[in-house]
C-alpha cells in the first residue's frame, strides 16, 4: 500500500518546478527594475538562467522535489528549500560570474542570497501548505 509521502503527483512536481523558474524570473525582473534596466522577459530568463541550471539539480539532490518533504509538513519543505537555496544560489552565481564574464560583488552575493532565498521559501511554503491540504 502506498503511503501519501511515497508519491508527488506529476502535475504537482510539473507546478513546483515551474513555481521554481518564475521565482528565479521574477528575482531577476525585479532586480532589473531596481536597477533601471528596460522590462524584457526575454533578458530576464536569459540573466536567471545559471541560477536555474543550478537550482534545478542541486534541489532535486537535497530532496526538496520529494514528496517526502511536502508530507512532512510545511517546516520540513521549508528546510529543504533552505538547504538547495543554500547550495545553489552561490553555485548559480559562480555560474553567472564564469558565463556572462560578470564580476562578482560581496554586496550582490548577500542581496542575491537573502531574497532569493526569502522568495524560495515563500513560494515553497505556500506550495507545502496547499498540497499538504489536498494530498497527491
């Protein structure tokens, strides 16, 4: 018999994923526009996309895509979260730095991981809430 942490429904990894890279887009679109760079979605998929080839791996690695996370409850998705934001943030930033050529400044590094990291965990706790309500 399977239990209610033994699976995520493939429409519920479909949306947390797809959740994942419209948070890493919207950081990016924001920090543009705090920066007075034109409104492009283009550009910003462009400029999030060495933190979505980080963010992607490493948290599938760290276990914040099981559902094990999810049914634990929202502080157990919340710490998986923490744990892959931890990770590949500074791994996605390293990744900015080496493709686009981009210096890397302390004070990015710390505005990039903490509100990167405060957007994941929003969003990831909200997806926790809801599909701890309504199950696989």
């Amino acid at each position: 018999m399977k239990r209610v942490y033994d699976s995520i429904s493939p429409g519920q990894l479909l949306l947390l994923l797809a959740g994942d890279l419209i948070v890493l887009v919207v950081f990016v679109m924001i920090g543009r526009s705090d920066h007075g760079m034109s409104f492009s979605i283009w550009q910003s998929i462009v400029t999030a996309f060495p933190f979505m080839l980080a963010w992607i791996p490493i948290a599938w690695l760290t276990g914040a895509y099981r559902a094990r996370a999810f049914a634990a409850g929202v502080g157990s998705a919340l710490a998986r979260a923490l744990l892959a934001s931890a990770i590949a943030i500074p791994v996605g930033l390293l990744l900015r730095t080496i493709l686009y050529d981009k210096e890397l400044f302390t004070s990015f590094f710390i505005v990039t991981m903490v509100f990167l990291t405060l957007f994941m965990l929003i969003w990831r706790g909200l997806f926790a809430a809801v599909a701890r309500r309504f199950g696989p």
